[in-house]
C-alpha cells in the first residue's frame, strides 16, 4: 500500500522535522526480522535513523489495536491509495489524519476516500492538495 512516492514524501517530512517519529504497523508482518530490516535499511538510505522509525507488529486484540493511537499526534495518509478503515480509527480516536487529494483531472477514487471521510467530520483543512501542503499540514 505504500508507494515510493508516499514513502518519499514521509521522508522527506522526516528530514523537514528532524523531531518527528514515524510508526508504521504492518498487520502481517514487522514482527517477521527480515522485512523489518528492509524497512529500517529504505529509511536509512534516505538519511534517516532507525531511531526515529517504528516498526510496530499488530495488536493482540481490538482494545490493543486502538489504543496505540493514543501514542500518535497526527495519521499520515497513504497515497495514491488512501486509508478508510485506518481513517476511521484514527479519527474515532481523536488523531487527526491529515490526507493528500489526488488532483482534479485525475480524481482517483481510492486517493479520495481519506478526503471525504476528513471533510465530512468537519476537518477539511486537514486535505491537502499537493505535496508541499501535506508536507505544511503534518
């Protein structure tokens, strides 16, 4: 679901706020050594430590899985293929997503889903329409 143009751009947020912390949760996977590593070894070559990325397994429970959002202060969209669920959670949670709307010409669905679901619950300033403004709003 993360595309290099997504993972490029969180990197590049990264290395705009040198403070920040990225969680990632893998529903499959993370807990397994080696694509962790791959994951650790993609930031690194983009100048970014290991230190300031986590790598989270999935939660035992639904419980677990949702009150890890109380360790984040903001969701970061995936793009071009946006959350719903993740979205959802995150929002019902109290973290504000803030999410990247494909361009008009192109209006992609599945990138606008995020969008909608931040809008209509009354967060529209939270929908980016580039790049640089995602960068801005996170």
């Amino acid at each position: 679901k993360i595309q290099s143009s997504c993972f490029d751009l969180w990197c590049r947020l990264l290395l705009e706020v040198p403070d920040s912390k990225l969680n990632l949760k893998c529903y499959s996977g993370f807990s397994a050594e080696s694509l962790a590593e791959e994951w650790y070894q993609r930031f690194e070559q983009q100048g970014i430590p290991r230190t300031r990325v986590n790598l989270l397994p999935s939660a035992e429970d639904k419980d677990g899985h949702l009150s890890g959002y109380s360790a984040h202060d903001i969701s970061l969209d995936p793009f071009p293929y946006s959350g719903t669920t993740t979205t959802v959670e995150s929002l019902l949670m109290g973290v504000p997503v803030v999410t990247l709307r494909s361009s008009p010409d192109a209006c992609i669905h599945v990138q606008n889903v995020s969008s909608g679901l931040v809008t209509v619950v009354g967060h529209p300033e939270l929908v980016a329409d580039s790049p640089d403004m995602y960068i801005e709003l996170a």
